[in-house]
C-alpha cells in the first residue's frame, strides 16, 4: 500500500534503565499498551523515541522489538533519520528487511541543506527500498523547515507518499491539499493543531499523546471521521492544555513522567535529558485528571 496509515499514529518512548541501557522488555510492554488501546499505528524512533539518542545497535533492537510486539496487527511505521545520506540508507533497509510497512525520514543536518541536497537525499534513500517513505517537516527538532513547495516536489518520488508536517502552520496542510488535491496524504505532527489538521484534510494524527489519553485522541478522529464536529470539539478542548503541555515540557519528559502517574513504569532518561520538576509533575497531574484520567502519583517522577 502506497499510504498504510490512516487515524492515529502512536509514539512510543523509549524507556532506560538506571544505567542509562535500552529496556526493550519494558520498550515491549509500552508498545502492546499502545495497540491494545486502538491506535491505528505505531511508529517507534520518532522525536518521542530520542532517535538521535540512540546508537545503530540500539535503533534495530527498538525496530525489531517493535515490528515482533506489533505483530502486523496495526501498521509500523520506524524513523530512519540520520545526518549523512548513507546512514539514512542502511536504516531504511534495515527497517524495510524487519518488517516495517514504512520509515519517516526527516533531514537531519549540521549545516543548512538547500533544497536540492534534500531533495537528492529523499529521492536516494527512496530508491533504495520498496516500501513507502514518510517525509517529516519539523524544524523544531531538525533545524531546517522544508516549504510547502519543497514538500510537494518531495512528492514527485515514486515512492515518497506521505507528509508529515509538525510547523503548526495549518495553512502548509491547506496548500498541500490545495494544489494536490484531497487524496494527498499529508498526516499532523503538531498536537495543538489535531481539529484544524483534521479539517483541513489530515489522514492522520502522529502524537505520543495515545500514551497517556488514548480515549480522548481516538474519539476525536471517530467524531471526525463521522463529520460530528461538535463531539470533535468538545474532545479536542477537553485535552488541548495536556497537548500544549506535554510538548512544552518535551515529549520523552512528559510521557515518561505521565505513565508514572497512571500507575504504569516509565522507565528512566538517557543524559542530558532531566525528569520533570516537583511543581511540573503537579501540573501535569492535574491535567490529567482534567481529562478524565486517575492518577496514582503526584510526586516527582
């Protein structure tokens, strides 16, 4: 399938131990928490899994695990990103070989590509796989904003179906659709933005947030998918100051930190990343219970 995602996308965390190690036992379970709460995908190795963070070895232990803990009953899709076109390769391969339905690729860089240099990276990694690639604009995290008019050339790779895009700017999705027209297959990466991107024509919604409210982030694409847009509106406001929080407070940090208040094992960070404050914990809980959720801990975590 050209596009095999639709709804929500989940990202799991990837959860360390005390000595800072990978625990892909711990990695499994989150992951089997995600799909038995309905997402419709799962995509490990985003911004959420501290891609960069990771070293080769570990970024095929968490791809496996993955795609075995999966066990094709929602579609997988793994981030490959890496700095030099190459690497990008050996990833997406090694993901294509695992089992994956698709690999996201956003074009990580010391130095400012211009838009031919991303457009050959894309069209490189591309050619050297046959399952779809996701391209991923987030500045944020990547340093470098892909524009609209680069994303639709993007677009032109036989293979390169997808767009993500995590600007907050819903008039980039507006554009995409405009002049692709309603079948293009651009998904949101931007959390305060999920009504407004499913307005606009998103297929789907990639967010960490199912690791904590899955409720609240599948009803909303239900109500959209059934044209309800009052229910969408009263879903998407009930969890709005969560999304804004656990993007503001970094998503490892605030995922990590929230599935302990729900009573669920989040594991550890790897340095330089710090858990979340006493009085960010408090705030977070509180949120949460705004959303409906019951929470079991409230101090630092």
């Amino acid at each position: 399938m050209k596009v095999p995602f639709k709804g929500i996308i989940a990202y799991p965390i990837t959860p360390f131990d005390e000595n800072e190690k990978v625990d892909i036992k711990l990695f499994k379970h989150l992951v089997e928490l995600l799909v038995k709460n309905g997402s419709h995908g799962i995509a490990p190795l985003g911004s959420t899994g501290v891609l960069p963070y990771l070293s080769d070895e570990e970024k095929e232990a968490i791809t496996e695990a993955t795609i075995e803990q999966v066990d094709n009953r929602v579609p997988v899709l793994v981030g490959v990103s890496n700095l030099t076109t190459d690497r990008t390769v050996y990833h997406a391969r090694f993901a294509e070989s695992a089992g994956a339905s698709a690999v996201m690729v956003i074009p990580m860089s010391y130095w400012k590509l211009t838009d031919d240099e991303i457009f050959r990276h894309f069209a490189t990694v591309a050619e050297k796989i046959s399952i779809p690639v996701m391209a991923y604009n987030n500045p944020a995290t990547a340093g470098i904003d892909m524009s609209p008019a680069l994303l639709k050339r993007l677009l032109e790779i036989p293979n390169v179906t997808m767009i993500k895009e995590s600007t907050g700017d819903v008039q980039r999705m507006h554009y995409l659709r405009k002049e692709l027209g309603e079948d293009v297959a651009f998904f949101n990466g931007s959390n305060p933005l999920a009504l407004a991107a499913f307005s606009a024509g998103a297929k789907g919604w990639c967010t960490a947030a199912p690791n904590l409210i899955p409720e609240l982030n599948l009803g909303l694409y239900e109500a959209i998918a059934n044209n309800d847009l009052a229910t969408a509106q009263n879903l998407f406001y009930k969890q709005l100051k969560l999304l804004k929080f656990i993007v503001e407070k970094g998503l490892p940090r605030a995922i990590k930190a929230g599935l302990t208040l729900l009573g669920e094992e989040g594991g550890s960070l790897r340095s330089p990343l710090n858990q979340l404050s006493e009085v960010e914990v408090k705030l977070l809980a509180s949120l949460l219970k705004e959303c409906g959720k019951e929470v079991y801990h409230s101090q630092p975590v």
